[in-house]
C-alpha cells in the first residue's frame, strides 16, 4: 500500500506549526564553548528570533520535514532506495 503525505519544510510552516516545530528542535540544543571554555547550550527557540536563516538551513541540511502542525515526519518518508 503506498500512502501520501504531505510535507513541509521549516520555513513553509504556520506560526503555531512554527513553535512547534521549535520546540521539537529544542530537544536537541546545540552544544558551544563561550570565550572561558565553558560549555553551554543555545536552543533554537532562542536563534530563531535572531536569525531564522540559520533554523532554515539546519532543517534543511538535515533533511527535516514537517506536517502541518509543525511535528517531524522526516523519517516517515522513504524512496526507492530506502523501502521501510
């Protein structure tokens, strides 16, 4: 049985679709050294207000798509080479 879904990327999604899929990406911060060697977290909530360019191309380059409500369903998706 072959199903359709229909996805989006980030930056084609609504604005509560948005927080959430904020929110999703916020369960994995990305990991940085500030100027004393500390490690420290940034959420992507926090990147989004100054710069969704760079939310856009993680998703992006991380192959992330969503449904309308802003939930993952990247690995949902699978093509001839990647049959489930």
């Amino acid at each position: 049985m072959n199903v359709t879904i229909k996805a989006y990327v980030f930056e084609e999604l609504m604005e509560d679709a948005t927080h959430n899929a904020l929110m999703w990406l916020d369960e994995m911060p990305l990991d940085y050294e500030d100027n004393n060697g500390n490690t420290k977290q940034e959420y992507f909530s926090e990147i989004y207000d100054v710069d969704v360019a760079y939310v856009i191309e993680h998703c992006e380059s991380n192959g992330y798509l969503f449904n309308k409500y802003g939930n993952p369903i990247h690995h949902l998706i699978c093509d001839d080479k990647n049959k489930i």
